[in-house]
C-alpha cells in the first residue's frame, strides 16, 4: 500500500502494482483504489486489508 499525494507518485505505484490510497490533490485522480481526505482515515483501511489486525512494525 502506497499513500500518494503527487499524480505522478500515483502512476508509479500502480505501475509497480501496488494499491494506491491518494490524498490531497493525488485524491482526485479516478485510478486509485482509495480517496482519503485525512490520514486518520488511512488506519481503516489498512486494518481491512490484513484481515483487521494490527500489527507492530
């Protein structure tokens, strides 16, 4: 999982086939799979995509 606020970082991402969530002005491109207006709204996001556990890195 990326998190990009750039158009370009964006494209790079899904170039190297990873999911993309955007925020900011990145947020407005319609390819990525997630559109988030805060971080805050990163952390659910990323719970559902390791089946809702938290993990320590």
């Amino acid at each position: 999982m990326v998190v990009e606020d750039a158009a370009a970082g964006v494209e790079a991402a899904l170039r190297g086939g990873m999911r993309v969530a955007a925020i900011g002005e990145a947020g407005l491109c319609s390819m990525t799979d997630y559109q988030i207006g805060h971080i805050e709204e990163l952390l659910p996001i990323l719970q559902a995509n390791v089946g809702g556990k938290q993990r320590t890195i």
